[in-house]
C-alpha cells in the first residue's frame, strides 16, 4: 500500500464530501479511491468513516487522524516546494572536480566570465589527479580520456579535440619547421609519459584519410608525466610536442604556439563533465555545463580559424 497516496486519497474524500467526488478530483476510478480508503483503515486496524447511503461522516478515529494528515501533507509539499526552489533558482554552490591539466586550461579561463555572467553562484574547486574519482561527491567532475567511456557512468561530452603537434615560432625560426613526419627525427620532442604506451614509438595518421599512417621512432629530448610540464617546456622554445587542440587553444589564438605537420595528429582526446546523477539536476549545474561546453568550443574554433586546421 502507498500510504501516502491513501492520505491523500482520504483527505480528498472529506474535502470533496464523497468517494465519487474524490475520484473525479484525482482522476481516478471510484473502486481505487474506495479501495484506497479500505486499505488505509485496515493498516491502521480502525474505522475513518461512517458510511450510509444518503452521507459520509467522520468517526473520533477520522477526525484525529484527519488533522494530522492535514499537517504531514502540507509538510511534505511544502518540503517539495523548497527543493525545487533550491533545484531551479541560478544561486548557491556548485562543487567541480578536476585533474590538474583540465583545471588550469579548461576551466580556469572560464571561471571570471561566469561568475559575471551569474554571480550568484559559488564555485567550490577542487584539483587533484585521480584514477577513480568520487563522482557522487561533487556536482561536476571533468575527465578526459582517449578511450570509450565507462557506460554505468553518467556524462557529458564537453569537446573532442585531436592531439596535434605544436612548437613554439622561436624554436622553428632557429630550427626549422618540419614537413612531413620523418623530419622529426632531426628534431627535439618532448615526449608524454604513458603508462603501458612505448616512449620512443610516435604514432601518426591523418582522420580524413586513414590509410595514412606512420610509426616514427623518437628519443625524446625531454619526457614527463606532467602535460604542463612539457607545455611550458615548448613555449619557451625547447622543442616540439603533441597536446590537444583544447589544452592549448589559447596559444595557437596567440600565436604563442604554431601547430606543425598538419593535418597529422598523434590521437583524439575527449573531455567529459561526469555527474553523480540524472535526476534532480540543480539549475546552476545544468547552466554551467552549457557555458562550458560553449566557451571551450568557442576557445576551440578560435584556434582552428587561426591555423586552418580541423579538429
């Protein structure tokens, strides 16, 4: 028996003056609503009304037991009320997790224009590398991977964007811009530190046509488990590296960084909004993740318009 349903039900029929009335008011057949009625007395091993054919009365019983639904019921919408408000209203805070590299290039530029955009509504930034993030902890939490995502997991695609090759215009002018992919080898690479993935092996290969691919055979110059690392690395002119179109979007607007060996990308990277649920979705999440996922494409086809790539 749904219990709170049968209150709801009782209470209609007293303010209605009858089970038929009642019925039509919740648009329910009259044997559920008399059936409702008889299941709430029976749970509660005592008589609510006195039925006659010409009227329906309260007994001791009905009154007490009346009163107090009154109160719970009001309870509860009011209750419902207050959430919702909470659920819709552009206020409050909003918790987002973040690895290192996302939090500094995806999120940070974004941070000043949306507080302006809706100043009332906190952010509580939390950063730190993870392998399994505590998804229900936070309102948001932003990954990316290379790989399919986990399906028993509930995101949201912000942006793919293909792993290019960059180097700063300093370091080409004194070295020289490489062409096709075997220039590399008289090149300086700073090399991402892949757990599983080989260190000197650079795979290579065009999306428009697949048939073309390469594997070149490098000695990095400088690698690193830290992508900010070997971005700093690169703008200052040490050499040439791959990133994402979306990490590095503002330096290739600049001009900071130049993309080289276009159209070749070393892979595709996909950042996700990941969220603990999809019911009761407050406002303020759903209103971040569209300025997200808004400015970082903006960000995104800036840079593409800059050196007439693709990603």
């Amino acid at each position: 028996m749904d219990r709170l349903m049968s209150m709801r039900v009782f209470q209609k029929v007293i303010d209605e003056g009858g089970f038929a009335a009642a019925a039509r008011a919740l648009d329910m057949s009259p044997a559920v609503v008399t059936r409702l009625v008889a299941d709430l007395e029976e749970h509660l091993g005592t008589r609510l009304l006195h039925r006659t054919t010409r009227r329906l009365s309260l007994s001791e019983a009905g009154e007490r037991y009346l009163s107090r639904v009154r109160a719970i019921l009001q309870d509860i919408d009011e209750a419902d009320v207050m959430v919702s408000s909470l659920t819709h209203e552009l206020a409050g805070v909003l918790r987002i997790l973040a690895p290192p590299v996302l939090a500094t290039h995806v999120l940070a530029p974004l941070l000043s224009g949306f507080c302006q955009r809706y100043p009332k509504i906190g952010l509580d930034i939390e950063v730190e590398s993870f392998k399994q993030p505590s998804i229900e902890d936070y309102d948001i939490t932003l990954m990316a991977t290379d790989a399919a995502f986990d399906g028993d997991v509930i995101a949201r695609n912000i942006i793919s964007t293909e792993v290019i090759l960059v180097a700063s215009p300093a370091y080409l002018q004194r070295r020289g811009t490489p062409q096709v992919p075997a220039d590399l080898a008289r090149h300086d690479f700073l090399r991402m530190k892949t757990p599983g993935a080989p260190t000197r092996v650079l795979h290579l290969f065009q999306t428009a046509r697949p048939e073309l691919q390469v594997d070149l055979e490098l000695e990095p110059l400088i690698w690193a488990n830290h992508p900010d690392t070997l971005l700093r690395a690169a703008i200052d002119g040490a050499g040439v590296t791959a990133t994402t179109v979306g990490l590095v979007a503002s330096q290739l607007a600049s001009g900071t960084l130049v993309r080289v060996l276009s159209p070749w990308i070393t892979g595709q990277l996909t950042v996700y909004a990941a969220l603990p649920s999809r019911q009761f979705l407050p406002q303020r999440t759903r209103v971040f993740l569209e300025y997200l996922s808004e400015q970082t494409r903006l960000l995104v086809s800036s840079a593409l318009q800059t050196y007439g790539g693709d990603h």
